[in-house]
C-alpha cells in the first residue's frame, strides 16, 4: 500500500474517489491537472489536461486496478472505487505534522524579545535610564543570555514530545 501510495498522483485519485465513488476519467484527470497546476479546471491547457489523463490510463489507474483498490470500466471510461474505502483513508488522512502550530506564538515571543533587548541597548548607548548603570557588556550578556533560554523553551515545546519518545 505504501508503494502504491507514494505517488502523489495515486493519492490524489484515491481522495477523489473517496468522495465520489464513480468519476469518468476525464473528469478526474481535469481535476487532478487543475490540482497539480494550482488552477480552475475552466483554465487548463488541453496539453495539461492529456498529460494528466495519459498518465492516469497508462500507468496510474492500471497499477491500482491491479491491487484491487479501483476498477476501470473501458467503454465506459469510468473509475471506480472498489477497495476497502475505510482501509484506503486510513492511509491517506496520515496526520501531516504540526509543524505551524506554535510558529506564530514563538515568533512572536523572539520578535518581542528581539525589540525589547535592542531598546534596552541604544537606551544605554544614548544614556538613559534605567540602562545607564549597566555596562553594554552586561546587557549584551543579558540579551544573549535570555534568546539561549527562549530558544531551549521553543525546542522544548516544539520538538520535546518527539525528543521524549526517542529516548524512551
């Protein structure tokens, strides 16, 4: 299953085929091109659309009536889904990672750190307070100091649960 679904193609079939279970393939190549070519099916080439279409008769539909998991009715020219619909979206709806989930609240975080950290700075360069009895080296250490402690903060709670599983 993993082989047939490496293939970006092959997934982009199946998905469709999940929500309509019966497609002509020529509907299902226009789609699948709009996809690939980040367009409305109204805009495609009709370059884009027969290679689409070649790919999916010659090579993509015949390898997943193959294993089971579609049909193609010739004369009809019609795609069926035949398999296990539950089996073949368990495959397919693989959780993506979360990798955005906390991008905007960190950046936020060492953004502020950042414009905070460089006021404490030309405030002590320019000599006003509260900066002025800190010397520029203590502040850079200080500075420095706290984007080391951000920075172990966002891996942690970034990457820590994975870091976790791995040792365990």
């Amino acid at each position: 299953m993993f082989d047939l679904l490496g293939n970006s193609r092959r997934r982009r079939v199946l998905r469709h085929l999940l929500d309509e279970r019966e497609i002509t393939l020529t509907d299902l190549s226009s789609r699948i091109a709009a996809w690939e070519n980040d367009t409305a099916v109204t805009d495609l080439s009709s370059r884009q659309r027969k290679q689409v279409y070649s790919s999916l008769y010659q090579t993509h539909i015949p390898r997943l009536s193959d294993h089971g998991i579609v049909a193609y009715d010739a004369d009809e020219r019609v795609v069926k889904l035949t398999g296990d619909a539950e089996y073949v979206r368990r495959f397919l709806d693989v959780e993506e990672p979360q990798r955005g989930r906390y991008s905007h609240q960190w950046s936020r975080y060492f953004l502020w750190t950042a414009v905070i950290g460089s006021a404490v700075i030309a405030g002590n360069w320019l000599g006003t307070t509260p900066t002025t009895h800190m010397t520029t080296e203590s502040l850079y250490g200080m500075l420095t100091v706290t984007f080391m402690m951000l920075s172990v903060s966002f891996v942690m709670a970034v990457e820590g649960p994975k870091l976790l599983r791995l040792t365990e």
